[in-house]
C-alpha cells in the first residue's frame, strides 16, 4: 500500500467516527445547550416555545447525517434554523422592540 492510501483510509475512518458521533447528538442535547445559554444569559425562561419545530429539526438533522452531508453543511443547517425560528421562548419586550 501507498503512504496516499495509507492516509485515504485513515481519513475515511476519521471521517466514518465524526458521522457516528454525530448520530449520538439528539434533542435533549439541544435541550440542554438551550438552558445552560439562558442560564448564562438570565433569560426569563429556559421553556421551549416550539417543541415540534425541535422535532422537525432532528428529523432533518438526522436525515443530513444519515446521507453523509458535508459536517459543516449540517452544522450551518442547525445553526441558521435555530437562530432563525428561534424555537425558545424570550422576553416580551424584547419582541416588541423589534417590530
């Protein structure tokens, strides 16, 4: 074998180990990320707003993972919809400044 192959197969493992990964990430780790940022920033609630729109996104979440989208691909994915639909609740004001 060639030191090319060598390093081929290595990355093909890393990159098989980082897709299992991140099949263990699920909603309760959304769950937790989202109290432990509402803590840090005394929020008036860690409650969820939307808790079907949080299924929907580890449905998709899932599906990218299971297809072997590009991991960054998946990260802006959850990213972008989580701050985009922002499935939390937050602080009334807040909501009223924006309009």
């Amino acid at each position: 074998m060639s030191k090319l192959t060598d390093i081929s197969d290595r990355n093909r493992r890393i990159r098989d180990r980082s897709y299992d990964r991140l099949g263990e990430f699920g909603k309760e780790e959304i769950l937790r990320i989202h109290r432990k940022c509402s803590k840090a920033g005394r929020t008036w609630t860690d409650k969820i707003r939307d808790e079907g729109f949080i299924d929907f996104l580890m449905y998709e979440f899932e599906r990218r993972v299971e297809r072997r989208d590009d991991v960054f691909s998946i990260a802006a994915f959850v990213m972008h919809y989580v701050i985009d639909k922002h499935p939390f609740w937050r602080k009334p004001q807040i909501c009223f400044r924006a309009l």
